[in-house]
C-alpha cells in the first residue's frame, strides 16, 4: 500500500529521478537540492524528483514534502509496507512521469557528475544503462576492513554473475541505473528484494534491449545506517543468478 502527495500536475517529463528511502532525512536535505541545481544547469530536461519511502520513523517523506514546497517538482510515494528495495522501486517507477526513469541511492554514495553520465549514454540510443562500481576505471571507497570485505565478496559475485549470464554489464546489484520509461513497461519485474536490480537487467535482455554500463565512483556513507546487510543478501542474490541462467539455457 502507498500513497502519494504531490504538487505537480499529471504530464510527461523527460526525467523522472526516484529515490528510495529509509530514515535518509539528512541525506535528502542535502542531495536534493543538489540535483535540482544539477538537472537545472548541465540539462534541458524536463524533471521531477520521486522520493519512495518506507515509511520512515525520521521524517524522511515530511522533509521531502518541505523540499517540494520550494521547488515544486518533488513527489512523495509513502509506502506503508517495507517490503524490500525491489518492491519500492517498482513502485515508483510505476508512478514515474519521465521518458526516462533514474534511480539511485539516497545516501550521498555517487558522485552527480556520473549521473549526467548515465543521461548521456542512454541518448546514445541505450534502453538501459547501469552505474558500475567494479568496471576497471569505477572506483569503491574502502574506509576500514568490513567495507573491503563488502567490496571483495561484492566483486566475486558480480564477476560471477557477469560470466554465468554472459551480460555486458560489471555490477548487478547497485542501485544506480537509468532506463527508458517504453522498456520498463515491456519487462514484467516481480522481485521484491535487491534481486529487482539483477531481474530488471535480464529481463531488459530478454526483451532485446540494448544494455551497456559505465564506470562510477562508490563512496561510503556519512550519514545514517546502511539497509545493505550482505550477509543475507549474497545467498539470495546467488540464488536467483542461478535460477536466471538455468531457466535462460533449458528455455533454448
């Protein structure tokens, strides 16, 4: 169940950029504003900034309500289930207004001039393109032994991921991509978990789109708690990678 408040009229946008979010009040009182000055200044496009929250206990949706009183292209979906990042996403992009649909991470984590980049490469004629932390000129900042260790079983699972389903693609599971809004509404995603990230790519395959990544920086968060709990989240993704490859190669 979610519900929306907005204060924009229905039209089409060239962009819709969607933000997931759980107790990120901080991070969004930066990175919006952020964003807007971007969008604003390095493109022509017509936006609107999607925040799908998780009913968060911070006052995450009443600080992105306050964002939107400003700069009046903010939307709010309050969703009153957390169901997973999978489930938010397809939320959201289900709301979504642009010809183009942006997620990404609400925790300060990319650096704004890769998402101009991802812009850039999907008008090269892309259907979709996906950030890449492990690409050889990405970057992932590693500031003490657990974090490495998130990097190094990261990096084992998307490089296995990457041979096993033969994708041109060197990360499957960051959230930080942009798709065309025509090919989002040809691929049927159901995973409600971060496994919607890896779904959302082999489906666009699927459906023969064109799909390319490029190399982003990944630096870690100074505000909040990261959800990202790999522990679980490994086995599962190993899981579904597997289940994608084998019904792909019995299914020819």
């Amino acid at each position: 169940m979610s519900n929306m408040h907005s204060n924009t009229k229905p039209q089409q946008l060239d962009l819709t950029v969607v933000l997931p979010t759980y107790n990120e009040k901080k991070n969004i009182q930066i990175l919006i504003p952020q964003l807007e000055k971007l969008l604003t200044t390095k493109t022509t496009y017509t936006f609107e900034i999607l925040v799908v929250d998780d009913n968060s206990p911070d006052g995450t949706a009443a600080a992105a309500k306050q964002l939107s009183k400003k700069y009046k292209n903010i939307r709010v979906l309050t969703r009153t289930q957390n169901e997973g990042l999978g489930a938010a996403l397809i939320d959201a992009y289900n709301h979504a207004k642009g010809d183009r649909i942006l997620s990404m991470d609400s925790d300060l984590a990319f650096s704004l001039d890769d998402v101009i980049t991802l812009l850039h490469k999907l008008d090269e004629g892309y259907d979709l393109v996906v950030g890449s932390r492990h690409d050889k000129l990405g970057g992932y900042e590693k500031t003490n032994p657990r974090i490495y260790l998130k990097y190094a079983i990261s990096k084992l699972g998307n490089t296995f991921t990457q041979h096993f389903l033969k994708l041109p693609v060197h990360d499957f599971s960051l959230n930080f991509r942009v798709i065309r809004k025509e090919m989002w509404k040809r691929i049927d995603v159901k995973e409600k978990l971060n496994t919607m990230l890896l779904e959302m790519i082999v489906r666009t395959r699927q459906q023969s789109g064109k799909i390319t990544s490029i190399p982003v920086t990944f630096k870690d968060r100074i505000y909040g708690e990261s959800k990202m709990k790999l522990h679980k989240q490994a086995p599962i993704f190993l899981k579904k990678v597997l289940e994608f490859g084998l019904h792909e190669r019995f299914s020819k």
